[in-house]
C-alpha cells in the first residue's frame, strides 16, 4: 500500500456546529445542538456524536457545519409507523426549507468564498 500525505492548507482550529431544522412548531425553525460541557473560549473537534442524529425522533433533518463544509443530514422515515399524507407533505416540505436554509446559511457566512454544501443523492 502506498500511502502519501496530502497537503490541506485548512486549518482545524474550529467546533463543529449542529443545528436540528424542523417545522414541528408550526413554524420551520433551526435549532442549535449544544454540547453539555462545551466551553466557549475552548475547541472540540467532536462535539456531538454520530447518535445523536439517530437518537432524534424520525424523520429529522440537521445542518451539520463542519467550518469548510456544510452538510443537510436527512433522517429517515420510520417503516413501524402509520403515515398521513399530511405528514408526508410536511416532510417532504420540511425538506425543501432545510435545503434552502442550508444555502443560504452557507451564503451569509462568506459572502465572499461560501462553504462547499455536501449532499448525497440516493
């Protein structure tokens, strides 16, 4: 195996943030996920955990900003459950909001050089 080091010129002196996108108030707003130990003037280069986002009622979306990418992180729709055609219409609108947020969140944190959105496509 040969194995090379690539130079990254970013620097990882930042902490992730996490932001939970839901409409389940009547109003689709993003709420941040914060760490019960943080400490403001401290980085953590893992402040929140993969179960975290599996823990959370489903379907669920989440902004995921890793400081030189954003990611929408998008739950599933659980198989056990009875299924409205509202909730479904509120899903898949929920969806199109995270989306737009996500850009746009993206859009006012550097006008200048925006992050790079991650998304996946299945």
């Amino acid at each position: 195996m040969n194995v090379r080091k690539v130079e990254d010129p970013g620097k990882f002196n930042f902490t992730p943030r996490l932001f939970q996108l839901s409409s389940s108030s009547g109003e689709f707003v993003a709420q941040e996920f914060f760490n019960p130990s943080r400490a403001a003037d401290l980085v953590c280069s893992l402040p929140f955990l993969q179960e975290d986002l599996y823990s959370a009622p489903q379907p669920a979306l989440f902004l995921v900003d890793n400081y030189h990418e954003a990611y929408l992180w998008q739950g599933w729709w659980p198989q056990d459950t009875e299924s409205t055609g509202s909730a479904l219409i509120r899903w898949n609108s929920d969806r199109k909001c995270a989306m737009e947020t996500v850009l746009q969140y993206c859009r006012e944190k550097n006008e200048k050089k925006p992050q790079k959105l991650i998304h996946k496509i299945f």
